[in-house]
C-alpha cells in the first residue's frame, strides 16, 4: 500500500491529509485558536466531586471544567508503594506530590484496583496532576487521567509503572520478548524504574534507536517535572506537538513514500524531528513549492466538501445517509438507482459490500466516533450478513482509532464504536445553521401562515386597534397573497381589522411579527 501525507500550512491552521493510493483516507485539521489538548499535562483542582457519578470536575484553566472518573485515580499510598525507587531520585514529582497533596496514578491496569469511591480519592480544592485523553466535544468538557504518559516514535514512557507492555498489534511473540529484552536492560542503564509501552512502529527497531527514542524521552520527562517544580496553582506542564510534527511521530512510516509540505519553517521543523528520532525518514519529507495550493493539485478540497455532505453516493447508484448527533452516529444504506442484474437478494448484498468499503473511509475521514449504529439493507441469507460484517471489519483493520462491530441485531443494524479523541471533521469546520438552529429542517412557510394567523387572532382579541401589520419573509407573504388571500380576507372580516403586510429582508422563514397600527 503506498502512502503520501499532505501538509498544508497557514498562519492559523495547519492540514494534515493521509492519502492511500491515490484516495483520501484521513484529514486532521489544528488551528491556533482552537487547539486540541489530548497528551497535555495541566497541574490542576478539583473544584466539584460527584459521589453519585463516582467521578469530579477539575479546574485546568479552561473555560468548561474537565472530567475525571474514579476509576482514572488511584489512592497515592498505592502508587508510593509500587514506586519507591522515584522517591529517592533527586527531581522525582513523588516527593513533590506528597508535599502538596498530589495525587498521581500507576498504568491503566492498576488504576484504582481498590475500587475507592471517588469522595476517598479526592476532595475539593485539592490539586492534582492531570493528562487531558479526550478534548472538549460539544457540551462535554475535557475527560482526564492521571495516567500520566509520554509518547514518541517507538515508545511511551510510563513514569508512574515499572511495567513493559506492547502495542496489540506486535504481534509476534518472538519480536515481543526481543524489545522487551532490550527495554528491560536500557531501563536499568538508565536508573530510573519507569515502565514503557512498545509502540507498533518499534517492530524490528535496533536498541540504538530505543536508546535514542528513550533519551528523548527522559530528557523531556526532566524538563516537565522541573516545571511542574516551578508552579504554585492552576498551569498546563506540557503541551503536545504540533500537528505536523505529531503526524510524523504516530504514523506507521513503513508504507509512507512522501510527506510533502507547503511551508519552509515546518518542513525545517519536521525535518529536525525526524533526524533526531527516524533519520532514515528524513530524506522522505519534502517542500512543495508549486503554484497551485497543495490541496487543490491532489483533489483534497472537493473530498473535503463531499465529506461534510448528509448524503454520499455510491459507484453502484446507492447511497448512504450520514446523522450525527451528540449521542452517536446513524448510517442509513439504500439502494437508490441499483437495480442489479438478477435478483434482489443478490442486488442489496452488492450494495451493502459496497457500502460497507465506503462507510468504513467516511468514517476515517469524518472522524467520527463513539456509538455508531449501521443500517444495512435487509439480507435474507445469514452467510452475506457474515460477509459484508466481514468486509467491514477487513477494510478497518487500517483504521488507527480502536474499532469495535457487533453481530447484526434482530432489527437488522450493525453496532460498533470508534475512540474517539478529537472532534469531527463537521464540528471542526461547522457551526448550527442560525435558521434552524442545527435541526435541519425549517417549518414552512404554510406552516409559519398558520401560525401567523393564530397570532393575529390573539392580538385582536387582546388590544383595541383597526390596523395590523404583519412583518415576515418574503416566502410567507407570498404565500399571504397568493395561495392564502381567501383565509386572510376572512380573518379580515372576523376580526374587522384591516391587515397590512410587509417583506422583512432579515426574518428567516419562521420569523415574523404582528404590529399594532
């Protein structure tokens, strides 16, 4: 599979595209005033515990307060006990967390494995060392941890565990205990007792390039418990990097032929990143300096338009229908123009398979996530439900977000969720339409005459006056005088009032108003 990463880089936003031969996969979009927080360290206070949600909001200088469950906290006695070799380092955040009532945690696993309700582990006021896992999406605010870690090209320092642990996709046991070996003996060289993830990308990687990857991130470890030393109250630690450079270090570079970038400071940048940590990638990243806007070369600005549409259509004539909600993502499958050649059976399993290729880069390029609820076309026959729930869990083996597809249900929809980190493609570009409110749909204009009507009636009733004015859209009073001229000449007469109408430019269709004359 050949892959190109496209950069496009602005003053105020940087776009990351991920094309697959030829096709576009993925789009991550950072602007400068909206940036995300996912990997961010913020010295935090709990400013409310909620026994009944076992969970507590904390203060981490944002205007929403974030999220922490209990089972993302684990009692600081615990974490002393598994960890004493870090209270005697001289620059250990231990020893300063026990001074100023920190609580830190250990790795996933062990997180909370008392079970400690969340009033037991935390109290208002107190400060706590946080990782932001989740950036604010919609009404929800920040979901945190204090699974504190650190990633890079191959690693993820676990500063709070002595625990090796591997990606679930090494998955080759030999390969598995090889860089165990490895990172069990540059650990103890190091003389820290932290643990580490192995990332998938450390597959075949020489101990050179862990020792490299695990200097680096030592030295940065150093570099935030020096300032979370240096702060008194409510801070962000650390910050993540930027996208371009994040883009290089998450990626599986294997398949990747080319990054190309419109800007010379980043590719600067990107380059330093990759000379220290993947030299061999270096040679890989490129300048475009073409007239033509990098997007616009390889089609990207059209699949982003297409993305941001309800409807998508399918080669075959069918199409799917995109909803998304709060709460989850609806995908409605219709046949629409196919007709197929034989029978229908055969028709809708053609049209599901095709579907379930599609569905699945929409959602990559959507970045949509959480609860996603798919409504295939009814199949009779149980081995095509099997194939095309097959067919969709192959093509999201590429998928880098966490997927997980349940059987098709006794209605005939197929369950899944995606981890979602980040917000969509449509909450990042988007806002609620001002005309209907983010309901997409308006009344109509009939709707909004009869409505008027009502209120007319109301008026008349309530206040002594021989003329109205009525004030709406150029679509109402259209229909006032056209198809509705009988029904406001009897409202005329009934209410002997004379009724005045008159175009308002800036009312939207449901809008009007009834003025006394």
């Amino acid at each position: 599979m050949s892959e190109e990463i496209l950069i496009n880089v602005t003053p105020r936003e940087t776009r990351v595209a991920l094309v697959e031969n030829g096709v576009l996969q993925e789009v991550n979009i950072e602007r400068v005033a909206r940036r995300g927080l996912v990997g961010g360290i913020f010295k935090g206070a709990v400013s409310r515990v909620m026994p009944g949600m076992d969970a507590a909001f904390v203060d981490i200088g944002l205007e929403k307060a974030a999220f922490i469950h209990a089972s993302d906290v684990i009692d600081l006695s615990l974490a002393s006990r598994k960890h004493k070799a870090l209270e005697n380092t001289q620059d250990s955040p231990r020893e300063y967390h026990q001074q100023n009532g920190i609580n830190q945690s250990v790795n996933n696993q062990a997180q909370n494995s008392t079970n400690e309700a969340i009033a037991d582990l935390l109290h208002e006021g107190q400060q706590v060392l946080v990782q932001v896992v989740k950036d604010q999406i919609g009404s929800k605010g920040a979901r945190l941890t204090t699974n504190i870690t650190v990633p890079s090209r191959y690693l993820v320092l676990l500063p709070y565990s002595s625990e090796i642990r591997h990606s679930a996709r090494l998955e080759d046991e030999q390969e598995r205990e090889r860089l165990t070996s490895i990172m069990e003996e540059l650990l103890h060289e190091s003389g820290k007792r932290f643990g580490c993830i192995l990332r998938t990308a450390a597959e075949s990687a020489s101990k050179d390039e862990l020792q490299r990857d695990l200097n680096f991130l030592l030295r940065l470890w150093d570099s935030i418990v020096e300032k979370i030393n240096h702060v008194d109250s409510v801070a962000e630690v650390y910050v993540d990097l930027p996208l371009a450079v994040r883009t290089l270090r998450d990626i599986n570079i294997d398949d990747v032929d080319e990054i190309s970038i419109d800007s010379r400071e980043t590719v600067s940048n990107v380059k330093a990143f990759a000379e220290k940590l993947m030299p061999e990638f270096a040679s890989r990243i490129k300048r475009y300096s073409g007239a033509r806007p990098i997007f616009d070369l390889h089609g990207i600005e059209d699949e982003i338009e297409r993305a941001l549409q309800r409807k998508v259509m399918l080669k075959s004539g069918g199409h799917l229908v995109f909803d998304q909600t709060e709460s989850m993502t609806t995908i409605d499958v219709n046949t629409g123009a196919f007709v197929g050649h034989r029978n229908l059976e055969e028709t809708i399993f053609k049209t599901n398979l095709e579907a379930a290729q599609t569905l699945a880069r929409q959602l990559r390029l959507r970045n949509l996530g959480g609860i996603i609820i798919i409504d295939f076309i009814d199949m009779e026959e149980e081995e095509h439900k099997q194939q095309v729930l097959r067919a969709l869990e192959k093509v999201l083996e590429n998928d880098r977000a966490k997927t997980q597809i349940c059987e098709v249900s006794a209605l005939g929809l197929v369950e899944m969720t995606r981890k979602r980190t980040h917000e969509s493609l449509e909450h990042i570009l988007c806002e609620p339409c001002n005309t209907c409110s983010g309901r997409g749909s308006i009344k109509s204009a009939q709707t909004v005459c009869y409505e008027l009507f009502r209120e007319i009636m109301r008026v008349a009733r309530q206040y002594e006056s021989s003329e109205l004015l009525v004030l709406a859209s150029q679509a109402v009073v259209d229909l006032l005088v056209d198809e509705e001229s009988d029904n406001l000449a009897e409202l005329e007469e009934y209410t002997n009032k004379t009724i005045k109408l008159q175009v308002e430019v800036l009312y939207t269709q449901e809008q009007f108003d009834v003025v006394l004359l």
